[in-house]
C-alpha cells in the first residue's frame, strides 16, 4: 500500500464525455508544477463540496505528471457527488483533492487476468499499461450495460485486439465469473458489489493472493462480534476512550479533539487506517485483505470496531 496525503487545489483542463453517464476530468496544477507521484491502482479524494468527498481511481499514464485523469460515473441514486461534478464541473472549474492513496496495488507476477464492472475499468487501466509495457502477458474481461456505456471500451479494443474481451449485456455477452480459470495468473478486479462477491466465491479454490479487489461500495453490514461498549487506548496521545455501541472508533476519537484523518466513513477508502498496538479487531471494512485482516496490524477506525473489552491504537 502506497500513501499520500498531499492536498492540491487543482483546475480542469478538460472536461468530456466518455460514455454515456461518464465524465472523464482532466486536473492540472494552475502554476503548471508537477503533480505528485502515483502508481497503478491509486485513486484521489475528490472535495465535491466542503463535508462531501468521494473517491475516483487515476485512470491516466502514471509517468505523465502533468495532469490527472478521473471518470466520474453519474449515479442518480447516489448521493450527489457524481451529479454535481456531473452538472457543475467544467473546463476552468477549480477542484481540492487529496491524495493520491493506493491500497489496490499492482503486485509483480508472471501473468495478469483483469476483470472489469462498468466504471471498475477505470484502476485498471494503468494496470494493463504497467503490465503491456513491462512485457508481462495479460488479458482482460471488461463487461457492461451496453458498450455505448462502457468507458474507454472503443480505445481498449482497437489498441490491444483479442486480448480484451468484451461482455456486453444487451449483446447477450454477461461475464460469467464462475468459469473464470486464473491458470496461473494473478486475478485483478474492480467492478459492481455483485460481480466482486461472485469472483471472492469463485476465488475459494484458487491459490492464496491469487485475487486482488477494489470495491465501489462497503460490504453488508454483519452484527458485530463485540456488542458491548470498550476501551481505546490512544497511545500516541495519552489517553483512553470509551467507545459505545452506536458510535464509532473516529467518532468518539474526533470527539476528544484527537487528529484522525478520514475520507469516506464508509471503510472503502483506507484514509482512517490506523496502527493497532494490542487487542483482536472486528474489521468491518472493504480496504484490507483477509490475509491483512487477519494480521490485525491495521484498522479502519471509520468501521471496524474491537473483538475483546479493550483495543491499544497508535494514535
């Protein structure tokens, strides 16, 4: 995992559409200086409006440090993000972003199998660039509503031919993840909640690390292991919290005036990861692996909560 915590006020150099319902944004320093560094995988906290931000994966060439890509899907049953850049974001506009942050890192492998949902095109794209330019043999399954909503799917298939497979859905061309064979691979995915819970069952079998996922959306809330109030040592700070039931770790941390950075409150972003010093977490978040869950080194404190009467936080 890769962090940045840069804030950048940035300007919209371009502004078009990409697909239907998806608005491709290019950003630029106003002075013209480099951005900072990012790799595949990595995305920006984009300030919609003061107390609203949301999250966007770079899309663009990661040696290009002269602008940043992002696609906005609009979601008219979101909560108004995407609408707003959507209706009020133009060539000109001024944007505050954060980042970049990478938690959905391109690891070294033999061979890449992505798998692409709608707008999950979007961190993959500098993935399959990495891997073209690197020499590593790669394929990907990039499915859809229909191709006129399919960001980027004309460009994909024209530069890279039979490796792409597309799965229309009006076309008759639904992916099926279940007859997905990795042979060896390692599988990278971003797409819809249904088709990542899909793929992590059909991953059963497969290799541990063999499946990498980055998730639109949080997983379904499940009951907590622990459902009574506990204690959070604050080590760095010098003090203990009590957390109750209906509040969170970062709320009740925000509350004693302690500095804890946060993105989304959602657990799906990772800016809240937070150092666990002792005690067994609850993770409850959609950043961390179950291999990293299980090592119970790193919390999402927007989220996850305690497993046992008393947690020791870095922090």
């Amino acid at each position: 995992m890769s962090v940045s915590l840069a804030q950048l006020d940035l300007v919209v150099a371009e502004a078009r559409q990409v697909a239907e319902g998806v608005l491709l944004l290019e950003l630029v320093s106003p002075s013209g200086a480099n951005l900072p560094a990012w790799t595949p995988g990595a995305h920006l906290d984009v300030v919609v409006r003061p107390g609203v931000e949301r999250q966007y994966s770079l899309c663009g060439d990661p040696s290009d440090r002269s602008r940043y890509r992002i696609a906005v899907l609009r979601e008219p049953d979101g909560r108004g993000g995407s609408a707003h850049l959507h209706d009020h974001v133009h060539a000109g506009s001024a944007l505050r972003v954060k980042g970049p942050l990478n938690h959905f890192e391109l690891e070294p492998a033999p061979a890449y199998r992505f798998v692409a949902g709608g707008i999950g095109i979007t961190p993959i794209l500098p993935m399959i660039a990495a891997a073209d330019a690197a020499g590593v043999p790669w394929t990907l399954d990039y499915a859809g509503r229909s191709r006129a909503t399919m960001a980027f799917v004309d460009e994909l298939v024209e530069a890279y031919g039979s490796r792409v497979t597309v799965h229309a859905a009006d076309e008759g061309g639904r992916l099926d993840v279940t007859a997905l064979d990795p042979s060896g691979a390692q599988v990278y995915s971003c797409g819809p909640a249904r088709m990542i819970e899909a793929l992590e069952a059909r991953a059963a079998g497969w290799p541990r690390h063999t499946l990498h996922v980055e998730r639109f959306e949080a997983r379904a809330v499940t009951e907590p292991v622990y459902h009574e109030a506990f204690e959070v040592e604050l080590e760095l700070s010098g003090i203990t919290v009590t957390v109750p039931p209906e509040k969170s770790i970062l709320d009740v941390v925000e509350e004693q005036g302690v500095f804890a950075l946060w993105s989304c409150r959602e657990g799906t972003c990772g800016t809240c990861e937070t150092p666990v010093v002792e005690g067994e977490v609850d993770h409850r978040d959609s950043v961390l692996t179950p291999e990293e869950q299980e090592a119970n080194e790193v919390m999402m404190i927007c989220v996850s909560r305690s497993a046992c009467p008393r947690l020791v936080l870095e922090l």
